[in-house]
C-alpha cells in the first residue's frame, strides 16, 4: 500500500478538470426554486394567530407544583453521588 503522504502529493500535482470552471453555475441553477408555491399573507397572519394562541393557552394552564432542588454542599448529599455510594451506608 502506498504512503498516504506520497498518494496526496501526487494528487495535488495532476491537473485540474476543465469543468470545475463551470461548476457554480451549475450549482446556483440547480438551488433556483422551481415553482414553489407562494402563502398569502392572510394564511401566514391565520399561522401566527394560531401559534399565539396556543403558546398563551399553553402558558396559562396549570402544571404541577416546582419544587426547587437542594444544594448539595448546603444539605444532605445526593443518593447517587459517588461519595454516598462509597460510604456504604
């Protein structure tokens, strides 16, 4: 097998393709939309009314009560901390 560093070498001294020239305009017609349809502004402003909605009615539900978390250096340790699991209690 040859050396990766001697095959890469090689490959940077062949010459290049003549159609790499070409090759952005190629690229740039192939990204160019292709018919795709346009939303109406009325559909878009339905979505964004919608959304609000949901995202207020989602807010203003109650969930269950949050209970803050302990402070491990200012409380009693973790249970799956490995100074508790160690310790063998």
């Amino acid at each position: 097998m040859d050396d990766i560093d001697s095959l890469l070498t090689r490959m940077r001294d062949l010459p290049l393709d003549p159609r790499l020239g070409s090759i952005d305009d190629a690229v740039l017609a192939g990204l160019a939309p292709q018919g795709q349809s346009q939303i109406s502004a009325s559909a878009l402003a339905m979505v964004a009314a919608a959304s609000l909605g949901i995202g207020l009615a989602g807010s203003l539900a109650p969930a269950e009560p949050v209970h803050a978390a302990s402070l491990f250096p200012l409380s009693e340790p973790v249970a799956l901390a490995p100074s508790t699991l160690l310790d063998g209690r």
